[in-house]
C-alpha cells in the first residue's frame, strides 16, 4: 500500500513496532523496499505507546491515518487474547483520539472477515456479525464499533475494510499459501485440518492495497467488504500450488480446528458501487507471484517459522 501510496506521488509516514508476532526478516523485508525512497518515513513505535502515537501525529497535518496495525491470526489469539485486545482495540483507541485532537478528519481501519464468524456466506456487510468464533475476530469486531463511536461523536469520516484471506508475496508465515508453498518446495509435510473442503476467498495484497487506498475518499461511516468473491477449496489450493511448483504435496491430514470457519466469501457489490473496486489478480497468477518470491528469497524464506 505504501508503494501505491509513493508512486501516486503521495507523502507517507510508516509506523510499526517491528515486533518479533511473526519472524522479523519479512517485515525488515518489507520495509527494505520502501526505505530510501522519496517522501517516505518510517517510525519504529507501537501503537498502544499512546504518547508516541499523539507525537507523530502532532508533526502533521495528515489527510488520513489507514490503520493496518493488528495482531493477527485467529488460532494463536487463544494462547495469548490479553495481547490482541491491547493492540487491536486499544491501539485504535489511541489512533483514533490522536486524529480527534489533530484535526485529522479521516481514518481508515483494517478489519477482518473472521467478524463474519461461521455465518451463511457470502458474507454482506449488512449481516449482524455479532457472534466472532475467536479472540481475534471479538477483538476486530470491537475495534469496529469504536471507530463507529468516534465517526458519530467527533465527525471523524471512518472507512472499515474487512480483509479476506490476503496472500502474496512475503506474505504472513501463518497463513496456508506461505506455509504450503514452503512445506511443498522443502518436501515436507502439509498440515492441512480437516478434509481440505473449507474454502476460503483468497484476495492478492495488491488489490487490498488498491482498495484500501481507494477508500481514502470521504465515505461518512462504511464498512466494505474486500475479497475475490471467489472461494476456493483449500485441497483445489494444494493441488494448484503443485502444479505450479511442479512437485507432490505429502498431506497430514489433523482433525478440523473449532476455529475454523468452514467458508469464507465476499459478496463486493458495495466495494464495486463505493470505491469503483473489484479484484484484478486472479488467484493462479497470485500464487505464480508468490511461488516466483519464496524460490528467490529460498535461502532464508525456507527457515521463516510458520504456525501448525
């Protein structure tokens, strides 16, 4: 998002506490590729520091604030809910009162499809979504209404977009296309839980990014869903991904994960009408992006931690 940002010729001021929720090398990655560029910054902070959080936003005036921090990953917030909580709802908290003091008038937050819980998909933004199955999904649900609480108290414009399964490359270690591509090119096994018919609507980063950034626009208070629109199985992900790599997958197969729910699908109707947005990377192509990135980057990609 921020390299959209830059090339747009937007001036951006990145903040991340470069915690070690996943292995550091992916996020130093990241930001390798940004620094040394014109009209970028970076802050190492976190968001729940909330003196910190008020400094930087006192060195504006900003347009916007798009909020991407969160802990993520909805099997590992039942080890440690305390963390989530901080972070994924204190943390907007304090954004959110730093725009309110600053005079910043819009605030973009990152959500989740995990708010949906196991309801009937696809999922529309308009379903009650009161009933999150994890830590992580309570935690991004409750982030939603403060930001709700602050567009009605304070006027702040507030644009909630809820994420679905987004992958590329240098993508997170916990999620299935990094885990998979990595256990497939290592000859190692592929954790797959249940039978692999739960599909998930895998969405590039890039046309996050895309949507995102599109979302800046004055919208008064919206929550929108950014997906594919397209579930896809997860063993029809498997056998894709061994195609492309040119390699058998060994499956060991565990019993299903109570939280898992067993499909996740945006309906994107309200992205199309709102934002002018619709997905332009289709999965085959992602996953060739993605697949390209591990093989380059093999020589420490390969020992990156992922979660079983």
């Amino acid at each position: 998002m921020a390299q959209q940002l830059l090339a747009n010729g937007d001036s951006v001021v990145g903040v991340d506490s470069l915690n070690t929720a996943y292995d550091v090398r992916l996020k130093q990655w990241r930001l390798h590729n940004l620094e040394g560029m014109s009209n970028f910054q970076f802050h190492k902070l976190d968001i729940t520091d909330q003196e910190s959080v008020s400094g930087i936003m006192e060195q504006g005036p900003f347009d916007g604030v798009i909020n991407l921090a969160a802990r993520a990953g909805v099997r590992q917030s039942l080890e440690d809910p305390k963390i989530y909580y901080e972070t994924n709802l204190t943390g907007v908290l304090y954004l959110l009162e730093a725009c309110r003091q600053n005079g910043i008038g819009k605030f973009v937050q990152a959500s989740t499809s995990s708010a949906y819980g196991d309801d009937e998909a696809p999922f529309q933004e308009d379903a009650p979504a009161n009933r999150p199955i994890s830590p992580y999904a309570a935690s991004k649900k409750a982030a939603e209404n403060l930001c709700h609480v602050y567009h009605h108290a304070h006027g702040i414009d507030v644009s909630v977009l809820r994420y679905f399964t987004v992958f590329g490359p240098a993508g997170r270690p916990d999620m299935a296309i990094y885990r998979f591509i990595r256990w497939i090119r290592e000859g190692e096994s592929i954790v797959m839980y249940g039978d692999g018919s739960q599909s998930r609507d895998f969405t590039f980063v890039g046309d996050i990014a895309r949507g995102t950034i599109a979302a800046l626009k004055p919208l008064g208070f919206e929550i929108v869903n950014l997906g594919a629109d397209r579930p896809v199985e997860i063993r029809s992900l498997i056998k894709t991904l061994e195609e492309l790599m040119e390699k058998s997958a060994v499956i060991d197969q565990r019993p299903k994960n109570r939280l898992d729910v067993s499909t996740t699908w945006a309906e994107i109707s309200k992205a199309k009408s709102l934002l002018g947005w619709e997905p332009e990377v289709e999965l085959v192509k992602g996953l060739r992006r993605s697949v390209d990135w591990y093989q380059e980057h093999r020589k420490w990609a390969k020992d990156v931690s992922v979660w079983v």
